[in-house]
C-alpha cells in the first residue's frame, strides 16, 4: 500500500452541508480520500452517512460545499455535475444498501449492462453493432474480457449464466461491486456492502476490496456498520454524529477517541459506564471511555 505523503487527494470535500428544510443532515463536512486507500465513513444511525453518499453521486445537491475529485489530471466539481455525468466522465461508482441487480438477467448480462454507455459510443449508437464493423466487435471483445476478469475476482464464473436473482445473497452483494467496477472507476462508493453478510461472506468481502485497493489502485469510500470490517481493512476513518463529523484518522486513533466512543454509547459525560455495559466492550473502549470521565470538563459552548 502506498503512503499518502504529499499526495493530492483523489476526492477533497469542503464544507459540505445538506439542508432539508431547517433539518441539518450534514453540517460543514470537510474530509478527504486518497487512491489506493479504504476510506471508511461510520457513525450511528441517521447520522447522515448516506446523505454524503447521494451529494457524492449526484442524488442530491449540495446546500452549500465544494467536492472535487481528481482524475487523469483533471478536476471535477462533483456539486456542478449531474448524476450520470459523475458516473460517466469523473469515474464515481456506486452500490446501495439494498441490493440492485437486474434479477431476471444473467450474471454475466449484469456486468456488460454496466458497459452499455462504451459499448454504444463503439457502435455509432447502433450502426457499426448492426453492421458488425471491426471498432464494434473490439469493443465488445474487451468488454467481455472484462467481465470474465470480475467474474473470476468474485468467484462466479462457474455461475456466469444464472439468473442474478437465483445467487445466494453474498454472492449477489460480490456481483453489485464486481458490476460498479465493470465501469472502470477511480473512487468506488459501497453504502453498506456487508449488511446481512456471515462471517464466511465478511471475510470474503474484506478479501475482494482489499484486493481492489492494491491490485486495481483506485480509492474506496465505504459506509458500514460492521466495525469487524471497518477496522480490519480501513486505512482512515471517518465519525460523523448528527451531521457532523466527531473524528478523522486511522483505526486505532477512531477506535480509542472518547467522542466517538460516547457518540455510539449514548452516555452521558457525567455518567459512569455501567458494569454489565463494560463487559462487553473490548477493553481499550472501557479505558478510554472510564479515562474520559475522570477528567476535568470544561463547559460545552455549542
């Protein structure tokens, strides 16, 4: 894995804030996320993770912010641009929370649907595909050898031609991302990827995105709420808490920060953990935590 360094950023957010009439989803977000780099957004529910998400991808317009993602030495205002343009030309992929396949269509139909946009470019928007002209059938060679390689990544090939509704659900979770990569990205966006997941289908997933990041060398920005994931294959982490953001750093800086410790808690500052809590908290967050409430605290001025 590469170190940051002084590196340029390969998606710089500022001040991003998302207003839903006087709701506040997100309040003056500022982070940023590098190429081959597992970039990791938690916090509790409703704390306005996938809100991020849907101004990234263009579901939404930021209220106030700028989003710049760098590619092939372009820049790209990712809050100018609409949806499809994110996907297409700054190279944003994306999964959801809820699976969205084409069910009734095969694995491997599902993977060169994700190609449609090169494969039409190459046949003049239909002709050269009717006529079989050598630009058409280069492209649709490349595509196909382009799915095989996601198919044999995720471990389908054997499955190539079922129907993408008959696979089994973790199966079905690899072909949602093996599909987002079919379009060739540079940052990859998976809203919860091991929601529902076991622990055999956990550890294949930490496998395959790991594999993204080094092999492939794109960056990866991943919301989720199993920290199992989060913390065994996450270079930066990032909290946020009723649209704000609590903390920024590596696993182990997130993982002992008392803020984000009480954030999924729900303590009060004031209040002592209780007993039958603390047992079953790993014990570097009792410390924290029990080593927070002893110190003296100065008024909240928010």
């Amino acid at each position: 894995m590469i170190e940051s360094g002084d590196r340029v950023p390969l998606l710089d957010v500022e001040h991003l804030t998302m207003r839903f009439g006087g709701l506040v989803a997100v309040n003056d977000l500022a982070f940023q996320a590098s190429d081959r780099e597992i970039t990791a957004i938690i916090g509790p529910n409703g704390a306005g993770k996938t809100t991020v998400f849907n101004c990234l991808t263009g579901f939404y317009k930021p209220t106030v912010g700028r989003l710049t993602l760098r590619r092939d030495g372009t820049e790209f205002y990712l809050e100018q641009m609409d949806g499809f343009r994110i996907a297409r030309e700054a190279g944003v992929a994306r999964t959801f929370q809820n699976i969205r396949l084409f069910p009734r269509m095969s694995v491997l139909e599902n993977l060169m649907v994700a190609q449609h946009n090169t494969l039409m470019r190459a046949s003049g928007f239909s002709l050269a595909g009717l006529l079989g002209l050598p630009r058409y059938t280069r492209a649709e060679r490349e595509a196909l050898d382009l799915a095989r390689f996601w198919l044999d990544r995720v471990n389908l090939t054997d499955r190539a031609d079922w129907d993408a509704g008959n696979l089994p659900y973790g199966a079905q979770r690899r072909l949602e991302i093996a599909r987002a990569m079919c379009t060739r990205p540079v940052l990859l966006c998976l809203d919860e990827p091991a929601a529902g997941l076991n622990a055999r289908e956990s550890y294949e997933l930490n496998e395959l995105l790991i594999d993204i990041r080094d092999r492939i060398g794109i960056g990866v920005l991943l919301i989720e709420h199993d920290m199992s994931v989060v913390m065994q294959i996450s270079d930066h982490v990032i909290v946020l808490d009723y649209g704000r953001k609590i903390s920024d750093g590596d696993p182990e800086t997130v993982r002992n920060d008392p803020a984000v410790i009480r954030a999924y808690l729900g303590t009060e500052e004031e209040e002592e953990l209780p007993e039958e809590v603390a047992e079953d908290l790993p014990p570097e967050m009792v410390r924290a935590l029990r080593s927070f409430e002893d110190r003296p605290h100065e008024e909240d001025g928010h």
